[in-house]
C-alpha cells in the first residue's frame, strides 16, 4: 500500500466537506478551557475515524502520538477527562451546523444521485437501541422492567440513511424522548415523523422515496412523507387490514403479473414471481390509493442429507404498498428498492454497532449521547464520501475496511509531514 491515504483522506476532508471550516467553528460552553474547543473537535473526530472504542483508550492514543499529526504543538492535547467534560457542555446547534454543511456539500458534488436503484434516490427510516445499562441512567433516559423486575436504561433512535448503493451516508438521526413526561419512549412513528420533517427542512430533498418496515405502515408516517415530496415503499405484515384482505382476494385469482431470475449471495438461483395493483382506496387511513405488490422468492439451495446431495427451495412471500405507480417505477424496480431497507441494518446499524462501536456509552449524559452521535455521524460520512467518492474503486480493491483504517492510523502517527495545515488555520 503505497497510497498516503491518511493525508487523502484529511486533505479530501477540508477542500470537498470544509473540515477545516468545522474545527475552527467548534464550540462548547465551558468558561475559559484550557483545552480549545477546537481540539476536542479534532480529537474526537479522529477518535471514531480510529475506530476506538472507550475514553480511556483515547488516552492510550494520545500518548502513543496517534494525534501528533493532527494537533498543534502549541496546543496541549486533552485526557478523556477534559474531553468529557467538554462533551456534556457541547454546543449542539454548531455541531447540527457543521452536520448540515456535510450534507449540503454532499448534494452539491451530486452524492445524492450516486448509488440509485434504477434512477431513484433511496433512503430508509429505521430504529436502533443505541445502548442500556442497569446502573447508570441519566434524566433523558428511557427505562423497561426486565422479566426479573430489575429496570434498565436505555437510548434508542431512529436514523434516516441513503441505501441502495454506495456511499451508505447517514442524512439524519433523531433520538426517541420520554412520553408526556413519563419515563416511558415515545414511538418510533412519532420520531420517524419528526425526523422527516426535520431532514426537510434543514437539507431539503435528499431523496426520492422512503422504504420502512412494518412498523411503519402507518398513515401518520406516510402523510409526513408525501407532505414533503417523498414517495413510500413500505412492507405489509399485518394481514387483517382491509387492504391486505382486498389484495389477497384479488391476487389469489389469478397468475403473477411478473415473473423473473436473480441470484442471492450465496449464487443460488432465485425465482421470483410478483402481483402488482393499483388504486386500492381499502386503507381508509390513508388519503391516497395505494399499489399492492406481492412478491414470493423461491430459492433453490443444495444441501447434504445423509451423506447425499438433495436439492431445498425456501419459499419466502413479502407484501409491499407504495405510493409510486406503474408508470414511474415497474414491479421489479419497487422490489428492489423494497429489499434495499436491509441496508440500513446489514451495512448501517451492524455496521455501526460492530466496527464504530455505537452501543459503548462513553458519556452517560443527554448532551453528551447527542455529541457523541454527531461525531460518529460525522465520522462515518466523511470516511465513506473518501472512500466512495475519492478512491474511486474502493469496492473492486477487495480491501477490508478494517485494513484502511489500521493503515490510516499508522500513517497519522508516523506520518513525515504535518497534517495540522489541513485542519487549522494559521495563526
């Protein structure tokens, strides 16, 4: 590996996302630091793009000059104390700020239209626990009694992220907030509702349709979707709904409208067969008539039983209702973008919680969780615009992800040329 990478990636950072432009603007609400805001920005950033995983392996870093790189020497490097302490006092609205400026340069270098699933800009809406103890808590905690009556505490929020193909950015994430007062979460609709409207308005339209589970197949949410221009391909579960019932009954009838062949991961072949309808006014909650898809996948799979070779086919049925219709998008484009929701699982929240190390707790404190999120968020974009809109060919490499950030990581610690005129201006 022959490529500076660490210094591609700093230097992609500043000149195309204005990372300078964020460390200078870095700010929090502690009373003459010693410790500039702007370097705690600088340290936590970095601290996610290292992939660590605890504020005491931040120190571990520091000392073997992970940062040596990235900090003035004028400037004193901060203990996971300071960095706490910062956190929980971290001013938010310039931290949505420099998100906002990610965003927006992300849509001007046309990232939003890269990676679309036959021409449309797809983005999914799902929930995840962020993480839970059952000792330590904070006032914006959530809490459930376990089966043994213990009480634990808990975060979750709900995420919008691009899908479909690469980069997976992340466009917004809202957190869940007690209900009424009670120490009991509100819903995820009504975070998924908020988080629409608020993505609206602060990036404008980021995407064409929204894919959601079942969870979400609710007028509330589909509502809040076409309100700001955004189509619904949502999956169907709950078979007792009128429209399910009208769907099936008419489905059931008659042979599938389309029929075709792909390969699952594994390359066994898929045979899939779908009924497509329009124009079902059956979900009275509903303000618009809804198309019905009914998709059934027959894998074939070879397995040994008893020594022999026997040939399995699952049968797998999946409902889906959408606001797009026939003429827009066809059968197989709706189940494509129905099958891309699991990519804000597979590649988002595994990913997430797996490599970013999303569910460790560094600051059990409200405004401290909400930095934290927006540094990780922060971290994750900018990595994978680098590694998606700057080298290119990244996924042909077969280079694991893991790989790319160990070498980073070396190259900043024992990197011959200073990288801090890339973060800092001079003074």
């Amino acid at each position: 590996m022959n490529r500076q990478w660490a210094r591609e990636l700093v230097s992609y950072s500043s000149k195309i996302y204005q990372l300078k432009t964020m460390v200078k603007q870095a700010e929090d609400g502690r009373i003459n630091p010693e410790i500039k805001p702007s370097t705690i920005f600088v340290v936590m950033l970095f601290f996610f793009l290292f992939r660590l995983r605890s504020m005491e392996e931040l120190d571990r870093n520091v000392k073997k000059g992970r940062y040596r790189q990235l900090i003035p020497k004028s400037e004193p490097m901060p203990s996971h104390d300071t960095a706490r302490q910062a956190l929980m006092r971290w001013d938010m609205e310039n931290h949505r700020a420099n998100h906002a400026l990610f965003i927006a340069k992300f849509k001007q270098n046309r990232g939003t239209r890269k990676g679309t699933i036959d021409g449309w800009r797809v983005a999914a809406i799902d929930g995840v626990e962020l993480f839970a103890s059952k000792s330590r808590c904070c006032e914006e905690c959530l809490t459930r009694e376990l089966a043994n009556g213990e009480t634990e505490y808990f975060h979750r929020a709900v995420f919008l992220q691009k899908v479909g193909g690469d980069p997976r950015i992340i466009y917004e994430t809202e957190l869940l907030k007690k209900k009424d007062g009670s120490e009991k979460a509100e819903g995820e609709v009504t975070a998924a509702k908020r988080l629409i409207r608020q993505s609206a308005e602060r990036h404008g339209v980021l995407a064409d349709v929204l894919t959601l589970d079942a969870l979400y197949a609710q007028a509330p949410v589909i509502h809040e979707a076409l309100d700001h221009h955004l189509h619904v391909v949502v999956r169907m579960k709950e078979e007792r709904r009128r429209i399910m019932k009208d769907a099936k009954g008419l489905f059931d009838a008659r042979r599938p409208d389309v029929a075709w062949i792909e390969k699952d991961s594994a390359g066994n072949p898929v045979y899939v067969y779908a009924w497509d309808e329009s124009d079902f006014s059956s979900w009275e909650q509903v303000r618009v008539p809804i198309r019905m898809i009914k998709i059934v996948r027959m894998v074939e799979r070879s397995v040994i039983v008893g020594g022999k070779p026997q040939t399995l086919t699952d049968v797998l049925e999946r409902w889906v209702g959408t606001t797009m219709n026939q003429g827009a998008a066809g059968t197989q484009t709706v189940a494509r973008i129905a099958a891309a929701r699991w990519d804000i699982e597979n590649m988002g929240f595994h990913d997430l919680k797996t490599y970013w190390h999303m569910n460790h707790a560094l600051v059990h404190d409200p405004i401290a969780i909400e930095a934290v999120l927006g540094f990780l968020v922060l971290a994750v974009n900018l990595f994978y615009a680098f590694l998606f809109g700057h080298l290119h060919h990244f996924r042909q490499w077969g280079i694991p992800l893991s790989e790319v950030v160990e070498e980073i990581k070396e190259q900043i610690r024992w990197q011959p040329m200073q990288l801090v005129h890339l973060l800092w201006d001079d003074d």
